[in-house]
C-alpha cells in the first residue's frame, strides 16, 4: 500500500511539473524506490558482518556486503546492503549519508543495476615485440 501511495505522490509531481507524464519520468521515479543501498568510501576494515550490524538498527537487513578483490581478497571500498523494505532502506539512506563508520565517511545512495556488458579491462599497451607501437 505505502509502495502504492509513493507511486501515485511522484507521478503526481511528475505530472504538475511537465503538464505530462512521459514514460521515462515515470519509470526514473519506480526505479528510485528500492530496498538495495549502494555504501561507498566503507574503511579497509569493515567486513560483511559489521556492515549488516551498521546498518540493522534502520530494519531487517536481509544481506550486507562488502565487495573484494577476487586476486588479493582485500576490500574494495564499497559494499551493498538489502533490506526487507523500502522504507527500511530509505531512512537508514537519509540517515547514514555522510556519517562516520569504522573511521571513514561513508556515502550511501540507492543501487543502480548495471546496464550493458562489463568493460574489458584486460591489460596490455598493443605494441610490437620491440615495444614499439
């Protein structure tokens, strides 16, 4: 019902400030609300499980992760973490933006699902067996 309400409140602001309601407006609006947090600038330190405990105190946590190297295992600096609700997810957003976690200020934003393939980023300069190029 609240995921309902949420819907028609932008659509609704949508519409009162283009005279329309586009596709795009509408489908940007559905795509904010959402229960997975992006968590960047997270300390070398910070494991899955003190994110979730970070992060528990705004709802059920579902999953928290910190994303690592697949070659050194080290982390990232970023992680994720999924609540049972979007309200959940939404304060513990407007609640831990900017706040200090384990030493390091943290920036959390909604999850973007990525599009497209994944770049290749595989190395090597071309170049001939001279080093030339």
């Amino acid at each position: 019902m609240a995921f309902c309400n949420k819907i028609g409140s932008l659509l609704k602001h949508n519409i009162s400030q283009t005279g329309q309601a586009p596709m795009t407006a509408m489908l940007n609006s559905v795509r904010c609300m959402s229960s997975k947090l992006f968590v960047g600038g997270l300390s070398f330190g910070t494991n899955d499980e003190s994110l979730k405990e970070a992060f528990s105190s705004f709802g059920d946590v579902t999953e928290a992760r910190v994303i690592t190297d697949r070659d050194t295992g080290r982390s990232r600096g970023f992680g994720f973490v999924n609540f049972a609700s979007d309200d959940s997810a939404s304060s513990a957003l407007s609640s831990m933006d900017g706040q200090d976690l384990h030493g390091r200020n943290i920036r959390v934003s909604y999850a973007t699902e990525r599009t497209g393939p994944r770049p290749f980023n595989g190395g090597g300069g071309g170049g001939d067996y001279r080093g030339g190029y």
